[in-house]
C-alpha cells in the first residue's frame, strides 16, 4: 500500500512552542540583557511573556529606548534584513520567556509556511505603522501627550480589549527615554493623570481608556 503523501497541518503555536529544529526557549530575570548591541545578529525572537525593552546606545555613551515589546511580538529579526551585528541591546523590563528562532530555520518557515508567514507579515505591518506614528509624535505632540500615548500603547490599548496593567517596573526613568523627556517631567504628569483618575497605582499600574483623551486634545 502507498504511504500517505498529505502534509501535516502546520501550527504557528506548536511551532513556537517547540525547541527543536534551531528553536530554543528561555527564561529571563528583571534587567537580564538578551543580547547586545555589536553582537552577532543571527536569531529572531518570540515573546511568550512579559516585556523587553531595545535600547540604543551611542559611541559617546548615551542610551536611548527606542521600543518596549511584549507578548506575541517578535524582536531581533534584523538578521533577515542582512544585519550582521545587532544595532541595539534587548534587555528584559519584567520576567519573560522567549522563544529563539535561528536564521536559517526562520527563513525555512518563512518560505514554507504561508500561515507563519501572514503572522510575521502582520508583526512587521504593526510594527511599522507605529514606528511612523512615533516619528509623528515626536515632531508634534508635547510630552504629555507623548506619555499619554506611550502609556495606552504599553497598555495593549485598542487591540480588542480594556487595557491591561502595566507593571511597576515599566520605571519612569524607562518612560521618560522613551518619550525623549526628563524623569522629573514624566513624574508631573504621572501625579496629574492621576489626580484626574486617568491612571491608578495599586500594585500594577492601571490604566483608563479615558487617557486617549489626553491624546486626542487640541
């Protein structure tokens, strides 16, 4: 009788969920650095869990975070683009898991899996569009406004849900990098949003949808 030829249905869950075949997992600490910037860029990652935030460091020293990415978004997937070196150090903000997905394994599925495909597509599709919104914001909004956002978008604000709470350790020290503001700043206008009941503070930091108002002010 003649074997069966029918491929087997491929999941993206189980697909990043295993660790074989290039993909291995991982757990990491608050303030454990997952790679750094001038290392070999020869993996993409999948966050299971919690936040990590890319930072950019400039030859004289300074730092700068560009992005805070959390579960279900990839990172590192430069080396597709034919980045040797990694342009940014990734860093985790909470407790996290990982999955890594070596270079050639990541092109192999990308190639032969049209529904990984669409997913990493999607990925890079969000990730641009809010990468020229930041720009935006960063030329015209002032630093309020650039909180208030930057809060919503930590959030997980308008992706079908309430928001979520953000974890204390999301610092303003971190906040103020990355809306391009001084700590002192981002405190004064913590306390206001505040006082006006448009954040709470109780273990986690809650945020009300009612901030997009900030946003959205002439």
């Amino acid at each position: 009788m003649a074997k069966s030829t029918k491929k087997q249905s491929f999941s993206t869950k189980q697909f990043l969920g295993a660790v074989n075949g290039g993909r291995t997992q991982s757990s990491y600490r608050i303030d454990n650095v997952i790679f750094s910037q001038g290392d070999p860029a020869d993996a993409v990652f999948y966050i299971h869990k919690g936040k990590i935030k890319i930072v950019v460091t400039s030859k004289r020293g300074k730092q700068a975070v560009v992005s805070v990415l959390g579960a279900g978004e990839f990172f590192g997937d430069g080396c597709l683009a034919g980045q040797p070196l990694r342009l940014a150090t990734a860093i985790a903000v909470t407790e996290c898991e990982t999955t890594r997905i070596e270079k050639a394994e990541m092109v192999r599925v990308l190639h032969d899996e049209p529904a990984f495909s669409e997913l990493f597509m999607a990925h890079l599709l969000t990730r641009n569009s809010r990468a020229e919104a930041d720009l935006v914001d960063q030329l015209f909004n002032s630093s309020e406004k650039r909180l208030a956002r930057t809060l919503l978008l930590l959030a997980n604000y308008g992706k079908e849900r309430d928001p979520e709470p953000i974890s204390t350790k999301i610092t303003q020290e971190i906040l103020a990098d990355m809306i391009g503001t001084t700590r002192s700043r981002v405190s004064v206008f913590m306390n206001k949003f505040r006082k006006l009941g448009l954040i709470e503070y109780n273990g986690d930091l809650k945020v009300n949808s009612a901030l997009l108002n900030v946003v959205l002010h002439e």
